[in-house]
C-alpha cells in the first residue's frame, strides 16, 4: 500500500538527465563506490529499483507500482556511504509531457493528473480543443506516478539543476 503522505514537496528548474536513485550524495562518485549488491533493489517496496548500465541500480518508473513513495529503504539497506540523510531532498527531478501527449493532439485525456497526489499537473482549457496538461515543477516531487499512468508514454522525468535558483 502506497503511503501517499510521505511525499514532499520541492523547488528546482529543469535540466535533461534521468535520477539514478533518490537521496544520492554524488551520482558522479556512484559507480565507483557501489558494490552492486542490489540490497536497494530487493528493498524497494513499490519493485521500481532495476539492474541498470552495468549492473547498478536503477530507477525505472515502468517497473513494480511506477512510482517512488519516498520511504527511504533503498538508502537504509545500502552498507555504503552513498546516500544523504532523509531529511534532505531526495532528488531534484520532474515530469516533463512531450508531444506525443494525446492533449496536445486534441484526444480528451486527464490521466496524469487523476495520478497525482501534490496535484503538480493542471489542466488549461483552450477554445475548441481539449485541456491541456502543464507541470508545476515547484509542486511536482518526482514521484513517478505520472509516468506510469500515461496510456502513450508521454512524460519523462528531467533532472532540476537546484543551483539555478
Ligand atoms: S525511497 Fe522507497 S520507493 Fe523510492 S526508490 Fe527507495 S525504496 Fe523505492
Ligand atoms: S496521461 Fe499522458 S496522454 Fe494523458 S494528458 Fe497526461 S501526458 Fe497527455
Ligand atoms: S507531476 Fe508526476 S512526478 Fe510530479 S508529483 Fe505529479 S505524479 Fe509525481
């Protein structure tokens, strides 16, 4: 059972790349430092964690119930020193609709957004065309559940650079 209250809210900007895993101290220094011992991965209680580019761990928001629940037991199983305090933000991240969006191509669909608990995606009426769909990426969290929950695919999560604030 998903604990929807456990999510947080968070403020960055946007910048292309995928989160590895939530509460990352160095994403750089991760591959060398992780053991692949994929006690994270057998942790994780929504199954999103996978074996990734070379054996690491992975978020994939396609996996187990698609969206990460911020219950922090990828980070406590881990032995090493890989992860931030769970106090601090788990990652800088947000959902991003393309174009492929069935919206944006004028089909009714509100998927996403019945998918979102901090309600991070509203939807804009527009004269003699369905709603559109944009993000909040103050509001959004990262949590993924959007991502599943799109029938054709259309959202991505983007990495949110904090230090453009
Ligand atoms: S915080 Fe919890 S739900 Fe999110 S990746 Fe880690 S173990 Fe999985
Ligand atoms: S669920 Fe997907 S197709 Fe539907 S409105 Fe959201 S982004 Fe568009
Ligand atoms: S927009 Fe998607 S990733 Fe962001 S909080 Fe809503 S459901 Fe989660």
């Amino acid at each position: 059972m998903v604990d929807r209250s456990r999510r947080q809210l968070f403020t960055r900007r946007s910048q292309p790349s995928l989160p590895r895993l939530p509460w990352l101290k160095n994403e750089a220094e991760f591959t060398d430092i992780c053991s692949r011992c994929e006690r994270c991965i057998k942790a994780c209680e929504t199954n999103i964690l996978v074996k990734g580019d070379g054996g690491f761990p992975q978020v994939d928001f396609s996996q187990g119930e698609g969206e990460c629940t911020f219950c922090y037991q990828c980070a406590d199983v881990c032995p090493e020193p890989l992860f931030l305090a769970q106090t601090e933000q788990p990652w800088a991240t947000t959902a991003t609709i393309n174009e492929g969006c069935m919206a944006s191509n004028n089909i009714e669909c509100r998927s996403c957004g019945d998918m979102c608990e901090p309600q991070a995606i509203q939807f804009q009426l527009q004269v003699g065309k369905v709603a559109m769909p944009t993000v909040s990426s103050d509001d959004c969290n990262g949590c993924g559940a959007c991502v599943s929950g799109c029938p054709v695919s259309a959202i991505t999560m983007t990495r949110v650079d904090a230090s453009t604030q």
